[in-house]
C-alpha cells in the first residue's frame, strides 16, 4: 500500500509562545469549567469552556502540555489549541493523579484495589500505555505514591517489609528505599536499598542524588545521607 502522508503532530507548548508571556488558568463552578488567559494589564479573557468536562476534579499536568481530568472509570489527559481528548486511561476510581517532572509518566492512585490487590498505575503519558502496576505499602507516605527524578529517570518510594508472625509488639517494619527505572519500570540494581528506622526522603532537583534522614535513636544521633544514583554512592553524610 502507498505509505499513508506525514502529518506534523500538534505543538503541546504552544501557549508558550504567547506574545505577551500570559499563563492560563482553569476555573469550575457548577458545571461549568472554564480557561482563561491570565493579563495583570486587562481583564482576563476566556480561551476555552465546556460543561460537564470532570465528574470530580482536573489538573494541569506539571509542564503544562496536558489538563487532567478525572471520572468514576478512569482518567482523561486533553492539549492543544482547542483541548482535544488524547488519552483515555481506564483506572476506576482515581483520588490521585501526579505527573512526572517532564510530563513523560502519570501515577494515578485508585481508592479501590484491582483484581491483584493493586491500587497504582504507572502510564506512559505519549503513548497512553499503562507500563505496571503496584501494591500500596503497608506503610504509605502521605502525598504522592512515588517521588521523582529531575529527569524523570527515576522514580522512587519508601517499602516496608511486614513483620514475621511472633514478632515482638513494639518491633518496626524494616524500611527500604525502592529506586525504579524508566521505562521499565523495574528496580534498580534489582534490589532496595535497606535503611532502618528511615523517615523520609528527597530527591535533588537538579541531579540525580536522593538524600535521606535517620532520627536518632537513644546512643546514636539523628543521620542525614546523600546518596548518587545510579551507582548508590554515598556523597556525604
């Protein structure tokens, strides 16, 4: 068969290219949802409206290319010009939706779980793939399930291990950061890395370093450690 024509694909940063540097905003009321242009100088002009575009809440994705919005069956991702429907992702029951930094990945949280006990989807935002799924912690953090890379090589979240049948009532769950790569979505290294009594963790926003904090724990003082990764090097601590 004749090769269909090449059609360029639509520019997703083209609001960027505003001659007067403008942002857009969205507003909900009723039914109704609303974008405007934001202009400090005039009054705000509406760019863009349609009833009934969420049944619960919408977002801006983190760049800016893409608006969010979520159903009882999943999600829907919009862009352009004219906000025409990109993707939509089948995860009934979404509470929380959280784009990567560069906006190539989405992690949408279920309140309800899966057939497999599953409540986390990781999509890869191109091509509207669902790349794996994941089990809440037994421990979850508050916030988002997975924190990420600069670069958005990386994702990463605090796991814990449950405790042994017999194991004494005041024992902790041991604690483990668990690194996963992109696009694979698999561990890295294919293992986590061990750290008892770990709180918390952040990643640095302009290298892929992870630094995390130990409390202190009776003779030995709290512990803050700077990690490189890939290779799990520790800069300092």
């Amino acid at each position: 068969g004749i090769p269909g024509m090449f059609q360029e694909s639509e520019d997703l940063y083209e609001w960027l290219s505003d001659v007067r540097g403008r942002d857009q905003y969205m507003i909900r009321y009723g039914h109704k949802n609303q974008i405007y242009w934001h202009d400090p100088a005039t009054q705000s002009r509406l760019e863009f409206e349609k009833d009934r575009w969420t049944e619960n809440y919408a977002i801006w994705s983190t760049t800016g290319q893409y608006l969010l919005t979520v159903h009882p069956k999943g999600v829907q991702l919009f862009a352009g010009r004219n906000f025409h429907l990109v993707h939509r992702l089948v995860h009934p029951d979404v509470r929380i939706a959280e784009f990567s930094p560069e906006d190539k990945y989405l992690v949408t949280t279920s309140a309800t779980p899966n057939a497999d006990r599953k409540h986390i989807c990781v999509w890869d935002v191109r091509t509207g793939r669902k790349l794996r799924e994941f089990a809440m912690d037994i421990l979850p953090e508050a916030g988002p399930a997975f924190k990420w890379s600069h670069d958005d090589r990386y994702f990463a979240r605090i796991e814990h291990k449950p405790l042994e049948p017999g194991a004494p009532a005041n024992a902790e769950p041991e604690s483990a950061i668990a690194i996963y790569e992109t696009p694979s979505c698999t561990l890295l290294h294919k293992q986590r890395l061990i750290v008892p009594k770990l709180k918390t963790f952040r990643w640095n926003p302009a290298e892929n370093q992870i630094v995390y904090w130990v409390p202190d724990d009776g003779p030995r003082p709290a512990r803050i450690t700077i990690l490189s990764v890939p290779n799990l090097l520790e800069v300092r601590t």
